[in-house]
C-alpha cells in the first residue's frame, strides 16, 4: 500500500506559479473518528502525509489532561484507562449533535466521558476538575495541534485547510467542523467529501481513455459509506504541443451510507462480548465501573485488530476492576456471530449509491475499498459476496482521502501547478424551501408553500434563483425535505426578507410594472445552503414622463390579481455568465422601448431553529479559552526550561569548584574568599531549589540565577582578558611597526624629492604628526604593559584588551589617513589641499590587518586606489 504514497510523490511535481514568498502553504486534515491524518502542500516540499512527533502517520483523534497536562493523540488515548473522564476519544460522533439525540445515546454506550449541554444545545464534555469543553473546542485543540505539527514540519505559519467530511454530513456538521478550524486559528479553504478526496487521490495517477465509472467504498470508524463517481480524461489537442495538457474530470453521480454502522460499532459489540463474558464469570457488574470500562474498550480495540488476521485472540486486561485480572479467549467466530445482523448493511451503501446514480453495478469498473475498517475480514467478505471481483484494493487505505483532499486544497488555491483534474459534488439531502402564501383575503386560512430547491443529487456550487410575487415582508425557511438522521430536525435556517413593501413602492414610482421579489439559493462547493442576493426587481420601460406620471398616480401599486407564480430557475454559476453576457443583445420589440432593469436590495437576517453555527460572540470567547490554556501551558514550559537552565548552570559552577588542580583556569583566576563566597551562595541556592524550586515563579529562578553570575563574573572576565591580552598586544605592536615602515619610507622619499626626484607626496609636517602619534602610542604602551605584567592571575586586570585595541586603532586611523591621500599632481602646488576621498571604510578593528610588506590598506575597492600613483 505504502508503494501508492510513493508514485504520487514521484509523480506530483509541486510548481508556484508565483514567486514563493507570496505562497501560503495549504493543510489537509482528514478527521477521522479514530484517526486524524494530515497532509502539508508546501512548495518545494516532498508532497506527503504529515508524520506526528513519533514520526508516526496517523495522529489517534484524542486529546485528555493528566491531572493539568493537557495530551493529545496516544498518549491522551492511553491515559484513559486512569482518568476515565478526562480522555476523549470518538468526538467526531458528536459535532453539532443534540443534546437529546440519538448520537449522544451512542456516544455514552461506548465512552465513559461526562456529557453535557451547551447553551447551544449541543454538546459539551466535564473534566474531572469540573470544566466543560464543548465539542467544537475539543476539536479545536486537536486542529491547532495539528496546525503546530504542521507548522514545526514547515517552518512557517499555516492558515488555509481543507478538511474531509463523510457525504452525509449536514449542514449542522459542516458548520462545526469549519467553527473548530476556526477556533484553532486556521481559515476552511473548502471542505471536501471523503469519497470524493479519494476519487482526486485515484484519478491522480490515472488517464481514462474511456469514461469510468467507479464506487469508492469507505468503511470508517463512524460509518459506512459509498460514492459512484464517474472518471473522464479529455485530451486538450491544443495546436501548441507544450500546452497540450490532459483534464481529467471527476463527478459524482451518487452516495450511498450507513451512519449506524462502522469499526466503533464493531468495537462496541466486542466489548459487549466481553463484557458478558466478565460477568458471567466474575458475577460482578462491570459497566459500573468507569476505568475498568474504558481499559476494556481499549482492549477492544487491540483485539479486534488481531483478529483481523488471525481466528483468536487473547484479552488480557491486569487488574481491570474489583482487583480482577481479565483474561479471556475471543474468536474470530463469536466475533462474527456478534456481528451477523449487519451483514447485509456493510453493503447495502454501495447499492443506494448506485441507485441514486441510476445504475447497476454492470455499469461500474471496479469498487475501491478504502477506510480503516476496510480492513476487517467480515466487511471485506461481505463487499466480496456482493460485488464478486469488482472489488479493487489499489488505494491507500489510511491515506488516499488526505492525500486527495490536499490535492484538491492545492488546485483550489490556484497557487500550485497539479495535475488538471475538475471535480463536481452533489449534495445528499433534499433542500427545500417554504414560505407562508400571502393571502388573498384576510379570512383566508394560512397557507404554506414548499419548492424542493436542490433535490439530493444536485450539484455543489450551483445557485438557483427563487422568483415570488410579494407586496410585504416574508420569511424563508431553508430545510432538508426529510429528517437527514434522527439525531437532527430537519430546519436549516429562516430567512427573514424586509422592506419588501418600500422596494415596491419606490420601483413602481420609477415606472416599474409587476415588480417581483427574487432571492439566490447557494449550495456551495463545500455543501452549505444559503440564501443570498435577494432583491426586488422591476422591469421599467424607459426613464419617460409617462413611467413617473404612472408612478405619482399610484397606477401600478395594487399586485396583480394573476395567480402567484413561483418560479424556480436553475442556474449554475456557468450558464450565469452565459445569461448574462446574452442580456445586452435584447429582443428587438424591447430594444424600441429601452427596457431598463432596476432592482431594489431588501434586508435578510438570518435566523436558526435548530442547532445554529456557533455566534461570533462564542467563537471569541471559545478562542479566548483555548489561548488561555495555550499561554499557561507555554509560562509554564518557560518556567520548567528556567528551572532546567538554573540547575544547569549550579551544577557547572559546583563542578568548576570541586575541580582543585592548580591548573584548571577557575582556580588561577579567582581568590580563595570569591570561591568560598559562591560555595555558600551555592548551597543556599541549591537548599532554596529543594524547597521552594517546584513553585517557584520564572521571575525567582532568574533572580536566583543572577545572584550566583555576578559572584562569578569577575573571575571569568579575568579568565577572558588573560586570554585576550596577547592578541591585542600583538595587534598595537603590528601598527607600530607598519607606522615605522611608513615613516622610513616617506622620509626617504621626501629627501630623494629635495635632491630633485620625483615630488613626495607628503610635507615633512604630516609625516611629523604621524610620528607624534607613534610615539604616545609607543610610551603608553610601554607603560601599562609593564602594570599588566605585575598583576597576578586572580587579579583584576589593569588594562583592558578594549583600550588597547581602542588606542591602536587611534594610531591606524593616522596612518590610514596619510597613506590615502591622493598624490600631488606634477604641475600643481605641493600642498593641495588634503580633500577627503570619500572612501568608506569598514568599520572593522580585526580584519583590517595589512600584509607586513605593504602598507596597509583596508580594502582595494576604492577608487582612489587608482592614483596612488600619479
Ligand atoms: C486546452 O488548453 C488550453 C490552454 O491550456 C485551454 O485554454 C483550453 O480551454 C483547453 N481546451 C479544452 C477542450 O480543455
Ligand atoms: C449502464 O448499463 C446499462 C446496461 O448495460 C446501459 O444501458 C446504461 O446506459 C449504462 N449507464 C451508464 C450511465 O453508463
Ligand atoms: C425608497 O426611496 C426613498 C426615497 O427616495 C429612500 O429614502 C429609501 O431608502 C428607498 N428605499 C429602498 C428600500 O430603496
Ligand atoms: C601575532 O600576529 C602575527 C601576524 O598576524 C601572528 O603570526 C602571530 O601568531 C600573532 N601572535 C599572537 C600571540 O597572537
Ligand atoms: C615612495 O616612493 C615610491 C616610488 O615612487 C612609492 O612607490 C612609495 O609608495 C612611496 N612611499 C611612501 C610612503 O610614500
């Protein structure tokens, strides 16, 4: 399987387009209710799933605290058999479910976490310490935690994710899947279904010649499911050979799912197994115990995947309640017997999809099994008994979703060059709109008008647009047609659409006949029902005084006694271009009047019946929360690493003390009473570490710190200036002698010049204040050397190797000075006037240092080098 991974590697060459600082990587999560895989797209970055801090590939979707560690992944999955409500494992069962559903029942059949309503009406988990977590900031923290992963792999911030979600899952869903990418600090690109990621992933490596029809089969941890997608390549015979490129298009034309199904309800039933098995033979109740429930789910777990390959399997559980050591053989067979009534439903999905495509499974090429629990032998047989050879094993199982899912993040962004492959989604659900009738006369009864707006099978990312004939303010309700599970109602949101009334009145004054209310139904691509742009519209013919006076004498005011017509266009976002780039070439009956369209926006609140998306006010303070936990955890890693650097550096100092050889250069350089003193500051430090280092704040341990450096100070700067003396002797003694050269040489030359040779290039006077230079320089040396020399190791030093360095420097400048300046032109006076030449020199004291034969210069790069000589 991990070949698969390979060849998209190979294959996937990762191009910008842009320059790569303007390229933001993209972060694929494929959110599993077992496992979350991640995957980076990163220019110049090997395309891959993101490994964990164990380098492992699959992050266990878990977080948990022992006692104040917040962990995620194994380890927070490990500990849950110790801390049974603090561990929480499986949350993706609950995103946006209600409180009193049906999700929730199961979700307290398998977890030992305390479940609690949010204001929301969602649900929340209690720590043990009593703080409630909502879904959606558990997730969060498991996001985020993946984004640092991410960001650690890449060196650089990550905010775009494209995350997978399961076909069936409802807008309620969707919505808490992008609220908890947003409290982890990161922007949803697009959620993708997980089937459809897969089919990116397959179509990858792939061309059809020939249109193909396949069923991605993904047997999950939370459900069952199955999607028909139809493949087609279509070879882009462009006249230029080098932009020929081939485009594969991917749509899906059916799903098919079982939400009740899946690896965690075969886990379930195992522990059911087990559990039996426990009381018949221990005759204690077992379910009442909450760490011996949750080591036995973990068992579960352990044993299921052994019996995977093999026909049993040894639980072993120490001490798992009552001070019991649970021991037990499970066999393949009890296992399967356990699980004989969902025979049937393992592939009842794939024939849902493929009845919703309209199709049979004669017209499919193969059934590609995917999903982590398409691994077990009862769900493979049973795809096999149904499907015979069709069945394909030539995906990743673990990481075809994320890996297609990223790839399709890549395309989205339009920052990457990938392989030109165009998706087209359906929604799952019927989506219907309502809207109360407006009564003919008042006594009329109410009346409710219901138009099926995206019939499931519609395409993502296609809008409709609703015409109604309305005189006042009205409401939309947004909703699925039929309850999507028994956990959600069917109610997405209403629409309340105001100054309906006005927008009419102000239309009709300009000449406007019948105008009509219409409002846009968005599906988007990542599946959320919207309704957006709505408006009055009005078609006026032409701005004349015959359309004003209609207006002034309220001629068009009353609605039109016809009968209301509700009139549904369909529009993709493609044939919008269309329609609209046809609108200017009218009709020739209009052109003669000037048709003109005006519209009127009207007011649109949103409002929620159900499970609303978390409001902005709860996105900041949930964000809010989970940066508080992420500041303490960060003072407190600050504190751990202060504490690790003071004991750190007490043992280093203890040991320069304990080391008594005469030699050892902390011994020569310090005094008996400096080394006594740090000893005693060292065993009050070390005593103080003892008692109060666990609750000490960072500020203390810095201040502990400090004390002991200073004591230590001047035995190290010593150290240092002993070390450095010789180097900056050496350096004033090398100006010296480079200044006496220069003096010999000039003389010489100034008296060549006097005998009648060639003009020196400098007076007697310059050459004079040099040596003045030379000289100070010579005696001061002289002089404090002589002072060094008498101080004894453990001294303080009586120069610093800085002064020395300072004055020399004083000494090269002089020198600098005279030997740039520019030689005196022939026919010119002698002393023209020293002009600076503006040549930047690098401030530098070491580097500078000229060859001994030459006199010295500091860089050949400037152009006054050129005259030197005439
Ligand atoms: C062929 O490729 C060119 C350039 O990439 C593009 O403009 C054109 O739309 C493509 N044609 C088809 C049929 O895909
Ligand atoms: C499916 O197969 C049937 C019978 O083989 C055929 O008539 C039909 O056109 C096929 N449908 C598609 C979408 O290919
Ligand atoms: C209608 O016209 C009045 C007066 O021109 C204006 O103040 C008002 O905003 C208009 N209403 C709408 C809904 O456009
Ligand atoms: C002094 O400098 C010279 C020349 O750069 C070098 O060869 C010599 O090793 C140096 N001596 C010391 C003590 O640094
Ligand atoms: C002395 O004269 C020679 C020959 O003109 C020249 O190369 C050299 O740089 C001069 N030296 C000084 C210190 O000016």
């Amino acid at each position: 399987m991990r070949a698969f991974t390979r060849i998209c590697c190979c294959v996937i060459i990762l191009l910008s387009v842009f320059s790569e600082t303007v390229l933001a990587s993209i972060l694929a999560i494929d959110y599993g209710a077992d496992w979350i895989k991640a995957s980076l797209m990163k220019p110049g970055v090997p395309f891959d799933v993101l490994l964990n801090k164990d380098s492992k590939r699959k992050i266990q979707s878990t977080v948990g605290w022992k006692k104040k560690d917040r962990l995620f992944g194994g380890d927070a999955a490990s500990i849950a058999g110790r801390y049974p409500t603090d561990s929480f494992s499986s949350l993706k069962l609950l995103q946006a479910v209600p409180y009193d559903s049906e999700a929730v029942s199961f979700f307290a059949s398998i977890s030992t976490a305390d479940v609690v309503k949010t204001e929301r009406g969602t649900v929340a988990l209690r720590r043990s310490d009593g703080s409630e977590w909502s879904v959606e900031e558990l997730i969060g923290m498991q996001f985020a935690y993946v984004k640092q992963l991410a960001e650690e792999f890449s060196g650089e911030p990550v905010y775009d994710v494209i995350v997978t979600v399961p076909p069936y899952y409802t807008q309620f869903e969707r919505d808490s899947v992008v609220d908890a990418v947003e409290l982890a600090g990161m922007r949803t690109l697009s959620l993708i279904n997980d089937g459809t990621a897969v089919a990116v992933n397959y179509a990858m490596t792939r061309t059809f010649s020939a249109p193909e029809y396949h069923v991605i089969y993904d047997a999950g941890a939370s459900s069952v499911r199955a999607t028909v997608v139809s493949f087609s390549t279509a070879s882009n015979d462009s006249k230029s050979k080098t932009s020929a490129k081939d485009s594969t298009q991917i749509s899906v034309t059916g799903v098919g799912f079982d939400r009740s199904i899946g690896g965690t309800e075969l886990d379930r039933r195992l522990r059911e197994l087990m559990i039996s098995d426990f009381q018949r033979r221990h005759k204690r109740d077992i379910r009442s115990d909450k760490r011996g429930m949750a080591k036995l789910w973990k068992e579960a777990g352990r044993v299921k995947a052994i019996l995977s390959a093999n026909a049993d399997a040894m639980a072993t559980v120490e001490s798992l309640a009552f001070d019991i050591d649970y021991r037990s053989k499970i066999t393949r067979a009890d296992f399967e017997i356990a699980c004989r009534d969902l025979k049937g439903e393992f592939t009842r999905p794939i024939f849902d999809a493929l009845a919703s495509a309209g199709m049979t499974l004669n017209n499919i090429t193969s059934v590609i099994m995917t999903g982590g629990a398409s691994r077990t032998p009862m769900i493979q047989a049973a795809v096999k008994a149904a499907v015979g050879d069709k069945v394909a094993m030539n995906v990743n199982a673990d990481e075809a979703a994320v890996l297609g899912a990223a790839l399709h993040g890549a395309a989205l962004s339009r920052q990457f060059k990938t392989k030109d492959i165009k998706v087209t989604d359906i929604g799952a659900y019927d989506v219907q709109v309502s809207y109360p009738a407006e009564p003919k006369k008042p006594s009329a009864k109410p009346r409710t008008i219901s138009t099926l707006v995206f019939p499931s099978g519609s395409k993502t990312g296609s809008k409709k647009t609703m015409t109604l004939k309305r005189s006042d303010d009205f409401s939309l309700k947004v909703a699925y047609r039929q309850p999507p599970t028994a956990s959600f109602s069917t109610d997405i949101l209403h629409a309340d659409i105001t100054g309906v009334a006005e927008a009419i009145q102000n239309l009709t004054e300009l000449g406007a006949t019948n105008p009509v209310v219409k409002a846009t139904i968005a599906l988007s691509e990542s599946g959320f029902v919207s309704v957006r742009d709505v408006a009055v519209h009005g078609e006026i013919k032409d701005g004349s005084l015959t359309g004003k006076l209609k207006g002034l004498f309220g001629g068009g005011l009353t609605p039109s006694e016809e009968e209301m017509t509700d009139d549904v266009e369909a529009e993709t976002q493609q044939e919008q271009v269309v329609m609209s780039a046809s609108a200017p070439s009218a009709s020739p009956a209009a052109a003669e009047k000037t048709i003109k369209e005006d519209t009127v926006s009207l007011g649109v609140e949103v409002r929620w019946t159900s499970i609303p998306p978390m409001s902005a006010q709860e996105k900041r303070q949930a964000r809010a929360r989970l940066q508080a936990v992420n500041n303490e955890e960060a003072a407190k890693r600050r504190v751990e690493e202060a504490l690790n650097a003071l004991e750190g550096y007490m043992y280093r100092l203890r040991d320069l003390l304990d080391d008594e050889s005469a030699n050892a250069p902390f011994v020569k350089c310090s005094q008996e009473k400096e080394r006594k003193r740090i000893a005693e500051q060292l065993k009050d430090t070390f005593s103080w570490l003892s008692e109060h280092g666990e609750s000490a704040d960072i500020g203390e341990l810095l201040d502990k710190r400090t004390v002991l450096e200073k004591l230590e100070q001047p035995i190290v700067h010593r150290y240092t200036e002993i070390e450095e003396f010789p180097k900056a002797l050496n350096n004033s003694q090398m100006w010296n002698w480079h200044t006496r050269l220069f003096l010999a040489d000039a003389r010489q030359n100034l008296t060549l010049a006097t005998q009648g040779g060639p003009p020196s290039k400098y007076a007697a006077e310059e050459l004079e204040a040099l040596e003045r230079t030379l000289k100070d320089h010579e005696a001061w040396l002289d002089e404090w050397v002589e002072k060094q020399r008498k101080v004894r190791m453990n001294e303080d030093p009586v120069i610093l190797s800085s002064e020395m360095r300072a004055r020399a420097k004083t000494l090269e400048n002089h020198l600098q000075r005279l030997y740039r300046k520019k030689a005196p032109k022939l026919t010119t006076k002698k002393s023209a006037s020293a002009e600076d030449t503006g040549f930047a020199r690098e401030e530098s004291t070491t580097t500078s240092r000229p060859s001994s034969d030459a006199p010295p210069t500091s860089s050949t790069r400037g152009g006054s080098h050129d005259h030197d000589e005439l």
